[in-house]
C-alpha cells in the first residue's frame, strides 16, 4: 500500500525536477544576456550596476557591500539554505534514507569529486596561485544538468533522473564541506561566538516544537550575517537554519517542506538565474591569451569534461561490476555515460566557488575561470545530449 508519505516524497521529487528544469534554461539566458551585455556598448553600465554598493545600517553596525556581493553572499545563502531543506527531507525519508538507495551515487559522486581535482592539479602543479583553484571542476550545476535531460522529454526514465539528481546532491555537500575549510578567511571569534548563540537558540526553538517559520527565519537573518561578518563563508548559514526547521509538525504540516515549497520557484527563476548574470559577464576585450589556454583554464576544462566523467562512471561501473550496486531501473551503460558526462556541467557552482578560489586574483584569473567554466560546461553538456539523445529509446 502506497503510504502519503510516500505521495508527498515522490510528488516533491517531481516538483523539484520541473523546476531545476525550468530554472536551468533561464540560467543559460541569464548567462548568455551577461555575456552579451559585458561585451557590448552598454559594458560600462553593467559594471557600474554589479559595483553598486548598497550599504543595510543600524546605529553603526551593518553590511556596505557592492551589489555582485550581496548576490554571492547573500542570495547564494538562500540557495543553500533550500539546498539544506532538501538534503534533510532526503536523509530523513527519501532517496538518501537508506544505504542501499545512496551507495550508487555517493560513490559515484566521489570519483566525480576526486578525479577532477587531481587531473586539475597536476595541470596547475607548477602554478601556486593557479592551484587555489582546485575544487572549481568539482561542482556540478543540477539546474543545468537537469535543463539538458528535460530537451530529451519523456525518453528519459525517472530513475535516471533521480540518479543524476542524487549525484548533485552529493556535490552540493562536498561543496559545502569544501568552502568552510578551505574557501574561509580570517575569523572573528566574536562574530563566531555570535552566530554560535544563534545555532543554539534555533536548536532550543526545535526541541520545544516550535513551528513558526517566522521565529527560524529572524534568527536565521542574524546568523547570516554574524556569519559574514566572522570570516566563515556567509552561504554556509543557510545550511544551518535548514537543519533546525522541523521536517515534521502538528496537524500534518511540516513547516521545512512548506519553506521549501516556498523557495523552489524563487531559486530557480530567480535566485540562480541573478547570480549567472552577476558572474558570467565577461568582457573578452581585455582577455590575454595565457587566460585562454593557461594552465587555470584548461585545468578546469579538462577537471569538468574528462575528469568528471571519468570519475562519475568509472566509480558507476565498479561499484555495478562488484555486485555492491546495481544499475538504476530501465537504464543501460550507454546512458549512465550521458548521465557522467552531464555531471560536467558545473556553470553556478563552478562558478561560485571559483569566485572565493581567485576573490583575490586579479583580472587574468577571473577571466580563465569563466573561460574554463563556459567551455567545460558547454561541452559536457553538448556531449552528454548526444550520448543520451543516440541511447535513449525512440519517442513512441
């Protein structure tokens, strides 16, 4: 008997798809309008709208920062925090809730993290400032990947996507993991101690079974900033309101899946698709060449389009060939090779975490970074289709 727990998980599962789907080709709008707009007569107003600074104060204490940043830090902390929302409802009970459902991709995710990094590396070996950069050709870009599974229509079997979408989830948390210990600045203990008083004041509103989002949400809203202020990455406060929300409540209303209803639409059509405009402009104007085929660059092609699918189903196909997984349902190794290749597609996370790798690196690095981003992410992306237009069946 099909439970409503149940109901709920594979209706929120198919809401989540429809939207990454949705929200990935508005993020290639966004990112190609960038583009467009940073190499155009309107550059200079581009630039001017992105350095705006917006200063919040109260008395003498608040943010001043240039607008690109209070989209990084800012709106990327709403990302995250619907990142978390979601990573809790599939630990507690969906696709992450046993060890049998997570072996596959989590393995398969791991290779997709190792393997880039280290092809990365021995390009940049020789280059230390180059080498800041390594977690870039890690990420993996859902939105995106999902956008290209959705040209396919129903072709695709849903187990396929689950895959992929489990996989990303799993980069999502290394990313995570990977900012807060290497990606850091200097600490403000007193900040720290400031946001630590906020985490546990949101555990003692869990633990009395407060439902209020309202109550998290201010809370929230002061961690996030005591968090910027403290030399920890502002985004990776999200990540710790999303674990207080209660996942379930009284009279069958959970307020963390009603959060997350709420945030979905809004990632996707919004907040995704503003950090690709802030970020993808680039002005090739003033691009050298060393940023076109530099070791940054071609480190970052190589990590996203070989490294990651190497990783990706190199891990898929050992894990299957030992007995310890088995393939997901109605799939064939011809797609899982379409699926790794997609997992190339790195673009907002790739993205961001280049921003934090070379905040610091002057023009020449920026510009490799999105040179490699775009190219490795195109690529993957073109080369995943094609892969899983030519193995899917035929549209009856």
């Amino acid at each position: 008997m099909i439970t409503k727990t149940t109901h709920k998980v594979t209706g929120a599962l198919r809401e989540f798809l429809r939207l990454e789907s949705a929200g990935g080709l508005i993020l290639v709008v966004s990112a190609i309008l960038a583009l467009l707009l940073a190499n155009s007569p309107l550059a200079d107003a581009y630039i001017q709208l992105l350095d705006l600074k917006i200063t919040v104060m109260v008395e003498s204490f608040g943010v001043s920062k240039p607008l690109v940043l209070w989209v990084n830090d800012g709106l990327m902390a709403v990302f995250f925090l619907l990142v978390g929302l979601e990573l809790k409802r599939e630990i507690v009970e969906g696709d992450l809730s046993s060890p049998e459902q997570i072996a596959l991709p989590a393995i398969a995710a791991i290779g997709g993290l190792v393997v880039p990094a280290a092809i990365y590396w021995l390009i940049n070996r020789d280059n230390p400032e180059g080498l800041n950069g390594w977690a870039v050709p890690t990420a993996t870009d859902i939105a995106f990947a999902l956008a290209i599974l959705s040209l396919l229509g129903s072709r695709v079997p849903a187990s396929l996507k689950i895959f992929l979408t489990t996989i990303a989830i799993f980069d999502d948390v290394a990313a995570i993991i990977i900012i807060a210990v290497f990606y850091s600045g200097d600490l403000s203990t007193a900040s720290l101690a400031a946001a630590g008083a906020g985490i546990v004041l949101l555990f003692a509103l869990n633990r009395l079974g407060v439902q209020s989002l309202a109550a998290y949400l201010i809370v929230g809203v002061f961690i996030w900033l005591f968090v910027l202020k403290s030399g920890v990455h502002a985004t990776l406060a999200g990540i710790a309101v999303a674990a207080f929300i209660p996942l379930k409540g009284g009279d069958d209303h959970s307020p963390s899946r009603h959060l997350e209803h709420i945030l979905h639409p809004w990632v996707a059509y919004c907040v995704l698709p503003i950090f690709a405009f802030a970020n993808a402009g680039l002005p090739f104007a003033g691009v050298r060449l060393d940023a076109v085929v530099g070791t940054v660059s071609t480190g970052i092609v190589m990590g996203l389009f070989f490294g990651k699918q190497i990783g990706v189903f190199g891990m898929t196909a050992l894990m299957i060939g030992l007995g310890l997984a088995k393939k997901p349902e109605r799939s064939t190794w011809p797609m899982l090779y379409g699926v790794a290749l997609l997992c190339g597609v790195g673009f907002t996370m790739s993205l961001f975490i280049g921003g934090l790798a070379f905040e610091h690196g002057g023009f020449s690095n920026i510009a490799a970074l999105k040179i490699g981003v775009i190219a490795g992410s195109v690529a993957s992306a073109f080369c995943g289709w094609l892969v899983l237009h030519l193995s899917l069946p035929k549209a009856e």
